[in-house]
C-alpha cells in the first residue's frame, strides 16, 4: 500500500533492502494521486524490472483495507509490507486505519514499518 507519506516510502524501501532478494513479485497499491506518485516510485520499479521482480501498481479507489484484504482473499499475495503513522490509539479506534483493518483480517505475514 503506497500513499504520499513517509511511512509509506520506508515500507516501500523495506521491501527494496529486505524482501526483493525472496519476494520476486511486488503488488503496489496506490491511494492519492496516481500519476504523481507513479512518477515518484516509478525509478524503483524500473529497477526492480531489471533485477527480475514482477512489479504491479493499482490505483485504489475506494478504501485501502478493503481493496488489500480483496487481494489477501485472491490468494495470489504471501505477505503485506505496511507503513504505520503511529497515530495516537484512539484515533485509530474511532477512525480505522488501514493497518490495524489488514492485522485484523490477514491470515498472512504483515510487516510493519514505521
């Protein structure tokens, strides 16, 4: 899950220093502006094509947790790489976050990065 944060950026590069070498196919979901943030990462995913990782970008629409938990269902995911804000708990308790939906409903390895 990709959106316009920093938090974002270090799961994004978690992947890229940690992942890539045994996770040859990366799924990168888009919230916000899809064709400023594809520009952004798109010199990572170049050089993810030439090291041999089958990179796929998807703009989401709707709501993230939703979108990743229908991909987690798909069965054609292993693991979910996300960035955390570290938002103050009741914030997340009254408003959701991604994260905690995807903890909640994953029967994956989730990787969280802050």
């Amino acid at each position: 899950v990709y959106e316009e944060s920093s938090s974002a950026e270090n799961a994004f590069n978690y992947y890229l220093n940690e992942l890539s070498l045994i996770n040859r196919e990366l799924t990168v979901l888009i919230k916000g502006n899809f064709e400023t943030i594809s520009r952004k990462i798109e010199e990572k995913i170049t050089k993810l094509n030439k090291d041999g990782i089958n990179v796929k970008v998807e703009q989401c629409h709707g709501s993230l947790a939703h979108r990743a938990t229908e991909i987690m269902e798909t069965g054609v995911i292993d693991t979910f790489v996300l960035g955390s804000h570290g938002k103050h708990k009741l914030t997340e308790y009254l408003l959701g976050s991604v994260t905690v939906h995807i903890i909640r409903k994953s029967s994956l390895p989730v990787f969280i990065i802050h």
